[in-house]
C-alpha cells in the first residue's frame, strides 16, 4: 500500500470541496487515510451532521481489509445484502 503524504492529503481536501460546490451536493465530510487506517485528513462542510467522522472512518475499516475502496464496498453491500445483514445482527 502507499504511504499518503500530508501534502496530498490536503490537495484531495481541495478538489472534494471544490467538487462538492460544483455539482451543489448536500454538505459533505470525508477522511483520507494512510495504512493501518491513520487518518491524514478529515474534512468537513458547514452544515453536515455531527456524526460525520465515524461514517468515512467506518467505511475505510470495512475497505482496507480486503483491499479496494469504500465505493466499492458499498456497492457489494448493495449486491450482497445478506452478508451486510449477517454482520449486523452479530453486533
């Protein structure tokens, strides 16, 4: 896996607000994370919901450990709602 720099980290910041404002989306909040999940930045529009770290946070945990992105992640959830299911009623 390879190492975000701080530098980058910032940059992706930049272009996801700057996305966010350009297609007029609800207030978004995102992290972008180093391996082992460490957090290199977390961003946060006005107006988005007090909860919003946990969300993208939870996400990469459930991404990182098989080896693609959140997106997709949430894609197979969508495909394979009975594994999400399982997973829920355990907790």
């Amino acid at each position: 896996m390879n190492i975000i720099l701080f530098e980058h980290a910032n940059i992706t910041q930049t272009a996801k607000f700057e996305r966010s404002q350009k297609i007029k989306s609800y207030p978004i909040s995102f992290s972008v994370v180093g391996p082992r999940n460490i957090v290199k930045v977390f961003g946060k529009e006005n107006r988005a919901a007090a909860l919003r770290f946990k969300i993208p946070l939870g996400k990469t945990y459930a991404a990182l450990p098989v080896g693609h992105s959140s997106s997709r992640s949430s894609a197979q959830d969508n495909e394979r709602p009975v594994f999400t299911k399982v997973i829920d009623d355990v907790s």
